[in-house]
C-alpha cells in the first residue's frame, strides 16, 4: 500500500452525524436510564423500585441529560463567536452525547463498585468523568475548529461544569446522599482542576509534537489542515485552497482537443487535459470534468489524460486555464473531414485503441481487465512521443481510460512493467489510412436518479459515436472515479446488439464522487444495473443523432498552472504518513499514563 493511499484510506474514520433531535432524544434517554441503575444499585432505606425508577431516572435527567444538552446548546455559539471553523448544532450536540455517555458509565461504575465497598467511590467517579469528558472535548475543539487552545477551553469546560453544578445543587437540596455521598465543595473542585490540567498538558504535549513536523517541513499548522478539511467534508468550504495555493507549485503541461462541427457550427468538443482531477470534492480540480463542461455552450466530454495527484490544480482557478487554452485553439481551429477507422493493438496487458483525427492520432489507453489506475505525465508524454515518431502523427492525444480499478496503488510510474508494455502496444501502431468520410452524433444522460454516492459525479453520461467509411465506434464517459473490475465487459456485453463495431468505456477520474469510507467510489460497485441500462439508451441516442461531420485537433500547452507538485504532493503525504506512525505509538502511550495520573490523584487523595 503505498503512502497516498494509507493517508486517502484514514477518511474512513470520518462519519455522518445525527441529527440534533437524535442527539437530544438520545441523552433524555440515556440519562434517565443511568440515573435509574444508579439509583437500584444503591437504593436508600425504605425506597421502592417506583421511587427509585422515578427519582432516580429523574435526577439522572437533570444530572447527565439537561445538563448535556445546555451545554451543547451553549457550545455552538461559543465556538462561532471566535475567528475559527463554523460549528452546527448538531455538531455540538453529538459531542455532548458522547461526552454524556462517557461520565454516565463512569459514574454507574463508580455506583457499582461502592455498593461492594465500605468507601463511597461515586463522587470520585463523577470527578474523574468530568476530568475524561474536558479532555475529549478540548482536543475535539481545538483540533477540529481552528482555534487555540486556551479559546478551546472555556467551550470545553461547559459540560463538565454544568454537571457537577447540578451535583452540587442536588445534593444540597434533596436527599440524593444516597448515591452520591456528602463532599467538601473546596476539595472536590481542587480535584477537578489539578486532575484537568494533568490532562491538558498531556493533550498539548501530544499536539505540539506531532504538528512540528508539518509546520517545518510544509509551513503549515497540521490542526488547521484538519480544520480546514473537516469545513469542506461538512460544510462545503473550500478555504482548505488557501493552503494548497501557498504549497503549490507552477508546472507546464498540455491537453488534447478534438472538435467536431456540423452545418451550423460546433457540434461537440472532446478534451483530454493533462492535468489531474483532484484532490477531492470541489477542492482545487476535484471536480473539474464538469466545471470544464459547464463552460461550453456545446456538448464537451471530458476523458482522464496521463497525470498522477501531483498534477492536481490548487484551486478553481487554475482550471480556468485548462478552459482558456481550450477555447483559445477552438477559436484557430482548421476544420476537415479527416478520420481513420478505429483499431486496437496490444502488448502484454496493455490494450491502445487509436483513431486518426485529421493529423492528430487519439490513443485510448487501458489494461482492463487488470487492474490500475493513473498513468503518469511523464509515462504518457513518452509514448505519446513514441507514437509520433512510429506514425508520423502530428500530435497524440493519449487518454488514460481509468476503467479497472484495482484497490490500493496501480499507477503507471516510470520504470513499471507496464510503461513497456503500453510502449511496446505502440509499436504495433500502422501508419493509419484516412478515409474522407466522418459522421458523428452524440448524446448526454446526466443521471440524476444516480447519485455521487453511487460512483456517478455531475456530469453524468457522455456517449460519442464516431463513424468512419460505414465503421461505428462509441466512446462512452461517466463521470467517476475509476471503475469495478469486470464493469467494463459487462457493458461491452450490454452493447453487443447495437448496431455498433467498436467501443471503450472511460470515466473522468472526478474526485467529486469519493465518499468518506476510504476515499474511493469506483463506478460500477452501486447499482449497476440501472446504469448499463441509462448506457445502452444514451449510445442509442448517440447512434439516432450521427450526422456529416468535420474534424478539428490541436495539443496544446497550458503554462504556468499551479498544482501541488511532485515535491510537495509526495512531502504531503510523507509528512502526514509518518505523524500517524508515531501517533499510533506515542498517544497511547501518552494518554494511558496521563489519565492514570489523574485517576490515582483523584481516587488516592482524600477529600
């Protein structure tokens, strides 16, 4: 597994979270139940069952669950008064139910051991509940919403002062003795404060060392990193760009563009940049496909070129520039009726299906059914050199179809097995014929029933049929990331009664679709059935539209577009990859020593 892939694979400790209802209904619940245990674990002389289910569900209630829940309610406001990450209710409440749930356990465990015991370890419980609960609300505050550590406390410190003031208050004022002892005030918030500042300095001790490294190799603070990536996966932000920019690199690269025209102008464009659509959602060029082809006013499919994640863009304007360079070579473009029939060489599992387009040799690049996934810039501006000097093409627009995806790794990377292969499928290029005779149609089925939970992004369903002296080819696109190993020939199987010779399924790499169980979405995996089905309809569209056609194709450079960068991009993801190696370590072994510490301060010091 390499390192990208270890760090992409840790999105799938992130979670959707309850409704704030949810969170409500559920600390009434819990906390009448504690409350109830607690009080038939210990019940007082002469108390009923009903009494004690009444009363000590209620005082539970007041205890744990009312309590909890002001103290979510007055968590949100607090967070967004300061200049840090927008916090929602239903954030602030799901944090104050699993703080509830973890003093409540702590507390029927302290009941529990009491009622064997002739010491009364249930305040001593409370106390250390209280201590656990600042400390986990403290580290989620100040590492999830871009604040310091001492505006992350007073937030912090609600809850837990919150419940042991309604401790204090009822057993000041009714008779609950009978679980929780009579206590000194004084002595009981001393407790408190030296057992929550053991903890604090265990937290800030572990958060200082493990963000060095970010901040000396990156310059950047990793908790604001994590803020910032938690605001776009919950809230849409795309602030996580501001970083990038300070991290990203200039490069130069190129894109493919084929155009076709009927009588009344542009018909469809087809545009192949070599610039990778990533990293993730809508940040940088995650989901630039669509972005792209929502800025023509005609039908434009977007394919995958050769590029890793060090190609992808920093921000939304850096795809800008894909869209310029493209516009600028429609706006000289030379149009004719120019095309070759399509053929497919192989070499190993390397698979190429090529077609002529006036001077422009378009390559169509896969090992399906083996798994991969992208091909490097470098790999694919070597063979498209190679297929130049092999064909006396003028230009190649080489497409990586990203149609087999293989798990964990599968990039194309120089010195690989299949650099050769793809190098040696090249080989086997003829110099093709050109016949004089093109038609085309297309057609765009945007899926909505299917959604980018299901592996789809945006854009949907893309089908071109080219045809050549009588010669049908389909180049189908979906807006995915990557596809479910065999999804490909079971849509070529689909296709098998049109009245079509050849096809390839492509899909755009978008980074729009990648879910938070693992980072990857392929295509394929949720329901395919529905969507083979929309495939045959959109390429017998596609088939219904075909027309006279003439052909334009340019490659042209885009200059100075700034993407992460193979440097920063590969220290990113080293970077990241050794903090969690040593955290794996280091904060057990921290924490389960700091919160000993305190357990024994606590539990051994008479109050």
């Amino acid at each position: 597994m390499s390192g990208q892939d270890k760090v992409v694979g840790l999105s799938k400790y992130m979670v959707s979270l309850p409704s704030t209802n949810f969170s409500v209904l559920s600390m009434l619940f819990i906390s009448f139940i504690v409350g109830t245990v607690a009080s038939l674990i210990h019940p007082a002389a002469g108390d009923s069952i009903l009494y004690s289910v009444v009363y000590g569900g209620a005082s539970g209630f007041l205890i744990f669950g009312l309590m909890s829940m002001m103290a979510g309610a007055m968590t949100q406001p607090m967070i967004n008064a300061l200049e840090g990450r927008h916090m929602k209710m239903k954030q602030s409440m799901f944090l104050s139910l699993i703080s509830m749930f973890i003093i409540a356990v702590i507390y029927v465990i302290g009941s529990v051991i009491s009622s064997f015991t002739v010491y009364n370890y249930t305040i001593d419980a409370l106390i250390f509940g209280a201590a656990v609960i600042f400390a986990i609300r403290t580290i989620v505050l100040w590492t999830t919403s871009n604040i310091s550590l001492l505006k992350s406390i007073p937030a912090a410190t609600t809850q837990p002062a919150l419940i042991i003031s309604m401790v204090v208050v009822l057993v000041s004022l009714t008779s609950l003795t009978t679980n929780i002892g009579y206590f000194s005030i004084i002595p009981l918030l001393f407790k408190i404060i030296i057992a929550s500042l053991i903890l604090v300095t265990a937290i800030y001790s572990f958060v200082t060392i493990i963000e060095s490294p970010m901040k000396r190799n990156l310059g950047v603070g990793g908790l604001e990193l994590l803020s910032l990536f938690l605001a776009h996966t919950t809230e849409g932000s795309n602030a996580l760009e501001g970083i990038f920019e300070d991290m990203g690199e200039a490069i130069d690269t190129i894109t493919g563009v084929i155009s076709f025209r009927d009588k009344n102008g542009i018909k469809a464009v087809f545009i192949t940049p070599g610039v990778h659509p990533g990293p993730v959602g809508n940040i940088g060029g995650g989901n630039m496909p669509t972005e792209i082809a929502e800025s023509f006013d005609v039908f434009t499919m977007v394919s995958h070129g050769p590029s890793t994640h060090d190609f992808n863009p920093v921000s939304g304007r850096e795809v800008k520039k894909v869209e310029k360079v493209v516009k600028d070579s429609l706006v000289t473009a030379e149009y004719a009726a120019r095309a070759s029939k399509f053929i497919r060489v192989q070499s190993g599992n390397a698979r190429i299906g090529a077609q002529y387009f006036n001077d422009t040799l378009l390559l169509l690049a896969t090992f399906a059914p083996q798994g991969f996934d992208d091909i490097d810039f470098g790999v694919g501006l070597a063979v498209s050199n190679l297929a130049k000097a092999v064909t006396g093409a003028e230009n190649v627009v080489l497409v990586d179809c990203h149609n087999s995806f293989k798990g964990e790794g599968g990039r194309i990377l120089p010195g690989n097995r299949e650099v050769f292969e793809l190098m040696e499928a090249v080989e086997k290029l003829p110099k093709l014929g050109k016949d004089e005779t093109l038609r085309m149609g297309c057609a765009h089925n945007p899926l909505n029933e299917i959604s980018k939970d299901d592996g789809v992004g945006q854009s949907g369903l893309k089908v071109m049929v080219v045809e050549v002296a009588g010669e049908r080819t389909a180049y189908i696109v979906l807006d995915s990331n990557n596809m479910k190993i065999g999804f490909r020939a079971r849509i070529q199987d689909a296709l098998a009664d049109l009245d079509i010779q050849n096809l390839e399924v492509m899909t755009t790499d978008t980074h729009f679709v990648n879910t938070l169980s693992g980072g990857h979405n392929p295509v394929g995996t949720k329901k395919p059935d529905e969507i083979i089905t929309a495939i045959v309809e959109c390429t017998q569209e596609a088939i219904n539209d075909i027309e006279d056609v003439e052909v334009a194709s340019d490659v042209p450079k885009i200059q100075g577009i700034k993407t992460m960068g193979p440097l920063h991009s590969t220290e990113l993801v080293t970077t990241i990859s050794s903090i969690v190696a040593v955290s794996r370590i280091f904060a057990p072994l921290m924490f389960i020593f700091a919160f000993l510490f305190a357990f024994l301060w606590i539990f051994y010091w008479a109050l």
